[in-house]
C-alpha cells in the first residue's frame, strides 16, 4: 500500500464503530466502517489511508502494528495520521474490556473497505494495537 495522506477531520462523524464482532477466542474487535464505502471510492481510499496510518494488514488475521489504542478517561482514541485531529469512538459497553485487551496482549482493530462492518477478508484491514492510558503530549491541540 503506497502512502496515503488522512482524510480531513470533517470525514470523522460519518465513520461508524461496531463493537458486536468477536473472535473465535471471544476477543472483542473494534471495527471502523463507513456506509457509503465501496470499491473504488473515495470513501474507500480514505478508509485506507486510516488503515495504513495504523498499520493495518489485510484479512482477519490481526497482526501487532506498534501502533496504539488510547484509553484517556472513557474516550477512546487513535491516531489516524492527521496532525491535529484524532479519531474518536464510543466508550466500551463491557467495564472489563481493558483488562480483556491486556489479558489478549492488544486490542483487535479493524478497517473495513465495505458499507458493513464485516466484509470478506479481502475487504477487511486489520490488527492489534497496543493499550495505553496516557496520550503524547502532541494530542493537547487535538481534542
């Protein structure tokens, strides 16, 4: 995958969490999806450059990236590459889902390149990130 510039932070609010998927070992995946997302969009090639930004490999199988998922106060967040904006999502339903991310050894994260949350494999970016509870200093000017 060549190098992607992030979409722009008014792209955001259009992108939807699912966070009902779990795998086989019941760790839960938080999956990144936009409905108008198809091939060959747009839409798609930014889903792209979010899934590059952070590392992520084709098909389910969820390899480490390096990169992180932060947990700062109940607000989840990722760095998706743009330098002043950050990618929010919804708190966690299930209370113990940090302990579940550490017992796992990293939070399962997923692009999808389709309108759902779960497309074949070839359609689906993914990978497990790291959990931290601290944001870098750069993040200040960001939420």
């Amino acid at each position: 995958m060549s190098r992607l510039a992030p979409p722009d932070p008014g792209f955001l609010p259009e992108i939807r969490v699912d966070t009902d998927f779990t795998t086989r070992s019941h760790q839960p995946v938080v999956t990144l999806f936009h409905p108008l997302c198809h091939a060959g969009s747009g839409v798609e090639t930014a889903m792209r450059a979010i899934a590059f930004h952070l590392r992520l490999d084709t098909g389910y199988g969820f390899p480490r990236t390096g990169e992180y998922v932060y947990d700062i106060q109940n607000h989840w967040a990722l760095d998706y590459g743009h330098p002043r904006k950050v990618l929010q999502f919804p708190a966690w339903r299930n209370v113990l889902w940090c302990a579940v991310v550490r017992g796992h050894g990293g939070a399962l994260v997923a692009v999808s390149l389709e309108h759902e949350p779960r497309p074949e494999s070839a359609r689906i970016l993914t990978g497990r990130l790291a959990l931290r509870r601290q944001a870098p200093r750069a993040w200040e000017r960001a939420w």
